[in-house]
C-alpha cells in the first residue's frame, strides 16, 4: 500500500515535470531546457515530493490540487542542487542516478545555466495561482524554499561542506552542517505540503519538528549506504567524503551506534507528528511510513 502510494505520488510529480520540460522545448533555448529535463528525470526517490504531497494530504483531509506544483517546484530544487554539486568546483562528480553528470552530458556552462533556470522555475510554481488563490499562501511557500536554500538552509550547509575539506569537523558540527546541506529542504518540504494543504500553525509546528529529525535520520542513512555500499547500487560514487577527508556521521559514531540514531531519531518524528495529528488521523500513516523508508532504502 505504502509502496504504491510512493510510486504513484512519484509518476504524478514526473507527469506535471514532463510536461513542463515538453513546453520548454519549443521555446527560444531548447538545449537548456533538454538539460533542465536530463537533470530533473533522472529518476530519484522523489523523497522531498512525497513529503510535501503526503503532508498536504494529512492538513486538508484528502488530496489538495495545488500540491503537485509546489511537489514539482521543491524536486526542480533539488534537482538544481544536484547539478551544481556535481561541478568540478564543488564535488567533481562524475556520475548522478547511473547517468554522466550534467556538466558531462552537455557542458559545464550548459549545467549552471540548466541549475540556475531549474532553481527559478521551481520559485515561479510556488507564485502561480494555480498553485494556490491566496497570495499570502504563495508568499508563505516562497519563503519556505528561499530560507531552505538560501544562505540559512542548503546553500549555507555547501559552503560549510567545502569548509570540512580543510578541516575535520566534530559531531555537532558535522550535525549542524547537514541540518542545512541536506535537511534544510527536506523540512522545508513537509511544512511546504502542510501550508498548501491548510495545516493551522500547531500541524505546521509538529512538520517541522518531525521534518528536522527525519532529514538527520536521512543523511545517516547516507552515510551509512556509502560505507557499506558500492557505486553501482548508489549510481553515484562512493566514499568520496572519505577521499575529501570529510568526517560523517558513521566515522564520529560507529556503523552500529548510527543505525542506531537514525533509527531513534525516526521513532521520536513519528511520535511527535502523531501526537499532533492524533493517531486515528486520515493520511498519518504516508508520514510515518516515508520516515521508516528512509532508514530501510537500499539506494
């Protein structure tokens, strides 16, 4: 049940990006908007839409129409940062989701550009009013990518990364780092599907609070897969932070003593967001069963 859920929520969000990039490619720079597609359908677990999808779903009772479109603008985010990431000044990557790199497959000026284009269509779906007919929503969607983003959310998080190269970070360091590189967006997602839903502010709260714990869980999980996985199971590199000289959360605390956490840290999201929503509550069980899948994927 969960699984179909998560694979339709996935084909709903692609079909609404498809058809985007479709249009895009009879306008004035098809080449950029065949790399915005390349980079945004590359498959993935479409986690951040399956949060903002799921979230709307527990605040409004139901399915919530403007929801795919604030689904689609956080994964043309995420998307955004995946290219810029892999570029031979950040990560040097060579391969994302089995495939050649943006910069690869195209240029490196082709990828910024295809980032950059993929970063403000993401904004211009929260400010459509087919998203939503009060402005104020809008608004409050906007800011929600824009601090998640921004200097104060994933952006900020990049920089602290570079930073880790020339230095080894300690635990709460490390914590603080990922709480921006790779849970800002993530949280941002699930208060996201909250608003565009009609979440009052205590629902919104409880997203967060879970949002913030499951992102963590989320990026031990990582660390965990590329200490015991291989690249072809990833379909991106491994150990790579280890090359950099980077500490993860399995080098400050032990294989055992991570699974741990992460495992702790999904229970303590779970209880919270039930203890709001209450636990007979229509749509509880996505939420707490995106949180456990994060911990039990295998990519």
């Amino acid at each position: 049940m969960f699984t179909d859920q998560l694979n339709a929520d996935a084909a709903a969000v692609e079909a609404e990006l498809a058809a985007r990039f479709d249009a895009l490619r009879k306008g004035a720079a098809p080449r950029l908007a065949a790399a915005m597609s390349y980079a945004a359908m590359a498959g993935g677990k479409r986690l951040r839409a399956a949060l903002v999808l799921g979230a709307s779903r527990l605040a409004a009772g139901g399915d919530c129409g403007g929801a795919i479109n604030v689904a689609a603008a956080f994964e043309c985010l995420h998307a955004y940062s995946l290219i810029h990431d892999d570029l031979p000044a950040m990560d040097d990557a060579e391969t994302r989701r089995g495939k050649p790199s943006c910069h690869l497959e195209f240029d490196e000026a082709t990828a910024i550009l295809a980032g950059d284009a993929l970063q403000t269509m993401a904004f211009e779906l929260l400010a459509s009013p087919d998203t939503h007919d009060d402005g104020a929503v809008r608004a409050g969607l906007v800011m929600d990518l824009a601090t998640a983003s921004g200097v104060a959310g994933m952006a900020g998080g990049q920089m602290l990364d570079l930073e880790a190269e020339t230095r080894r970070f300690d635990l709460d360091e490390t914590r603080a780092m990922q709480a921006l590189k790779t849970g800002a967006l993530i949280k941002a997602s699930a208060v996201a599907g909250g608003r565009v839903g009609g979440g009052g502010d205590d629902l919104l709260a409880a997203l967060a609070n879970y949002a913030d714990r499951i992102g963590l869980a989320f990026q031990i999980a990582d660390d965990l897969l590329d200490r015991t996985s291989d690249a072809a199971a990833m379909g991106k590199p491994t150990g790579r932070d280890d090359e950099a000289g980077k500490a993860s959360f399995v080098d400050h605390l032990g294989i055992d003593a991570a699974q741990k956490e992460a495992e702790r840290l999904i229970d303590e999201a779970n209880a919270m967001l039930t203890t709001t929503a209450g636990s007979s509550a229509p749509h509880l069980d996505y939420m707490l069963e995106i949180s456990s899948f994060i911990i039990r994927r295998d990519h």
